[in-house]
C-alpha cells in the first residue's frame, strides 16, 4: 500500500484541442495532460500555467476543478488561450495548426518568491519543451524537489538538450524515427549530462529507458486506438506516479527493479487512454464563431 500520496505538479503549457472533424474540444497540453493523469490516478495534483479569457479558458479550468487539481497559482490573461486545430486519420492525431501557446506565449511565467514556495510543497514538477520555462528550470531544481521535462522532438537541438539535461531528473523524448543504436546513445549522452532516468518514447515500438548504467525495454501493449491524443503524456504520467515514491524512498535513482514496474505500469495505462477520445475525455462542443490565431512556424 502506498503510505504517502504522491504530490504532482504540472508547470507550463495548456491547450485546447479543437478537433474540426467533429466540432469538439478538449482539454490538453503537454503539462496539463500529465498533471491531469496522475490527478485520475490518484495523485494530489497542482498546475501552475497561464489562462486566457475566452471559452476554451473556462472550459479547461472548470475540467481541472471537477479533477480535484489545485490551480491556486495560475495567471490569467485577456487574450486567447493556448489552443491548436486537430484531426485524425486512422486514430492518429494530425496537428493542423495552433496559436503557440496564445496568452503563455505572450506572457511567459516568471516565478517569484510565493511560486517556489508552493513549488515546495510537491514531490515532483513536471514541464514541457512548450511551456516557455527553460529560464526558470534553475529555480525550479533549486527547490530541491523532482524535476521532470519533456523534450518531445526538442532534443535535437543540442543547445536545449544539454542545458535541460543538466538540471532535470527525468526527461522523455520522442524518438520514433530513431533505431535502436541511435536511441540507446542518445539516451546515454543525457544521463552523462547529468539526469537520472531517460526515458524514450517510439509509438509501437515501445519506450527504450537508460538510467546512466543500465537500458530497459518496455514493449507497448496493443489496442486498437480510437485516438492516440495524449499517449505519450499518459505514459510519462503513469511512469512518475508510479516511481516518484521509490525515487523518495530510495533517496537517488530507484532500484532497476521500480523502473521496470513503472514502465510496465505506463505502458498499460497509455494504452488504455487511447480508447477515448482527446488527451483524457471532457469533449464540448467548440463555440459557433470561435477560430484560434493560426501562427506558422
């Protein structure tokens, strides 16, 4: 039995996911997904982000409230929400554009003093590569609390992977394109950098994982996807849930033995999230008139 629940921040980004095939949002973001699975696996959940004033905004915040997740330090701003316009093609999701953050973007967090207060008060924060807090890592790290980030495909620029690398406990990157050999050294560059576990992600081919000395296999489990939105999030989500509380006990990285259960926890609620529609469910119907502000790259 679990004597101490897991205490879990997300920092960074949130995203309405506009799905224009079918005329529906959901909630969704890389930081707010992963906060939002642990808060259904039973975690004490926190997210600290930055909000907008439109429909998608209250539509995401009221989903959080009935999850339980404590946003007590959030920003709000007059503007648009982050938000991205999604379709799929045979259960994959397939981007079609976003406003890059939209009020995140504009007004970047930048913690303060009562921010690593409450920062304190959880085992782990985890961040994204699109959550515009690279500058505040450092003081993040500092708290001496977990640091996780994902780099999705950031990693290839060395710059952000080794500045990242030097302070984060766990990272996970996305690394379907790579083979075997290209992900094993990739993940072993990090660790030398300094974090504790690397864990990388490569869709059905399962996730390659490296603690610095040893590389562990974790085979997906496979469905059939009604929408692979926030797989990989759900897997990150699930992997620190279930090592957080070895990784406190054990005082550095756990034992090999808790890496390979986490995995093998993640791996099986990922694919179960992938039966649902959105990162995690809570569809509504995207207001009549609304359009987020498409940014190209």
């Amino acid at each position: 039995m679990r004597e101490e629940t897991v205490r879990f921040l997300g920092i960074g980004d949130n995203v309405s996911d506009q799905y224009v095939h079918t005329n529906t949002m959901y909630p969704g973001g890389q930081a707010l997904n992963v906060a939002s699975f642990a808060a259904m696996q039973g975690a004490d959940v926190g997210f600290l982000g930055a909000f907008g004033s439109d429909a998608p905004a209250e539509h995401i915040q009221s989903v959080l409230c009935e999850l339980g997740v404590d946003m007590t330090r959030c920003r709000h701003f007059p503007g648009e929400n982050g938000a991205a316009r999604v379709t799929l093609e045979d259960g994959d999701r397939v981007f079609l554009g976003s406003n890059k953050g939209g009020v995140l973007r504009l007004h970047p967090l930048q913690l303060d003093e009562e921010d690593l207060a409450y920062i304190c008060g959880y085992h782990i924060a985890h961040t994204s590569n699109n959550s515009y807090l690279d500058t505040e890592l450092k003081k993040i790290k500092e708290t001496g609390i977990l640091l996780s980030y994902d780099f999705s495909l950031t990693w290839r620029d060395p710059v952000r992977r080794d500045r990242v690398s030097g302070l984060a406990d766990l990272v996970f990157l996305s690394c379907s394109e790579l083979d075997d050999g290209e992900v094993r050294e990739l993940l072993r560059m990090i660790c030398r950098q300094g974090t504790g576990v690397a864990v990388a992600t490569r869709g059905a081919r399962g996730a390659l994982l490296c603690d610095g000395t040893h590389f562990y296999e974790q085979p997906s489990e496979y469905v059939e996807p009604l929408d692979t939105m926030g797989a990989g999030d759900a897997f990150a989500s699930a992997f620190l849930f279930h090592l957080v509380p070895a990784w406190r006990e054990h005082g550095a990285t756990p034992e090999p033995e808790a890496i390979r259960e986490a995995a093998s926890a993640a791996a099986h609620f990922s694919s179960q999230i992938c039966l649902q529609s959105g990162a995690f469910g809570h569809g509504q119907p995207i207001p009549e008139g609304y359009e987020p502000t498409i940014i190209k790259n």
